[in-house]
C-alpha cells in the first residue's frame, strides 16, 4: 500500500513555482528536466552541507579552537541518482 504525503503536495514556495512555472516562463520537456536535475544536485548539497555541520557541531567557517574534526575543503562528488550520474 503507497504511502501517504504527510503535507499538501503545493508545500513549495510559491516564489519557486513561479520562477519555472509563471505565466511569463515557458519551458520545454529538456528545460524542465535540467531545471530539475539543477535543483536536485542544489537540494543535496544543501543536505549534505547541513548533515556535515550537524556531525561537526558548529557552522560552515567558525571552527571552535578546540574541535580536532574540521572542514578541509572540498572536491566534486559523484551521486548517482535516477537521472543518471551527477556532479
């Protein structure tokens, strides 16, 4: 049995909605799909981002004095989702 959606299913911001779906904006099938993979890769870097600054226990750029994990840059990724391959 499918699962249900705990929220309604417009719970995204109208702003986003109509920057790619307002009445001045028409995309075609290829635009919405980069559209979405655009958004995909940006939704989880920014959970990933969150993740990693809740395992470290402060805020990207104020590294306690006494933390012995930090941050040491970054390199590309690749995720593999069901669009295909991603960096």
């Amino acid at each position: 049995m499918p699962r249900k959606c705990k929220g309604k299913p417009t719970d995204v911001p109208d702003a986003v909605l109509e920057y790619f779906a307002g009445p001045s904006r028409i995309m075609s099938a290829s635009e919405v799909e980069d559209a979405m993979r655009r958004f995909k890769k940006a939704l989880l870097e920014k959970a990933l981002g969150a993740e990693l600054t809740h395992h470290l226990g402060y805020p990207l750029g104020a590294k306690p004095e006494t933390a012995t994990n930090h941050r040491n840059g970054t390199t590309p990724k690749t995720v593999l989702t069901d669009d295909g391959a991603g960096t």
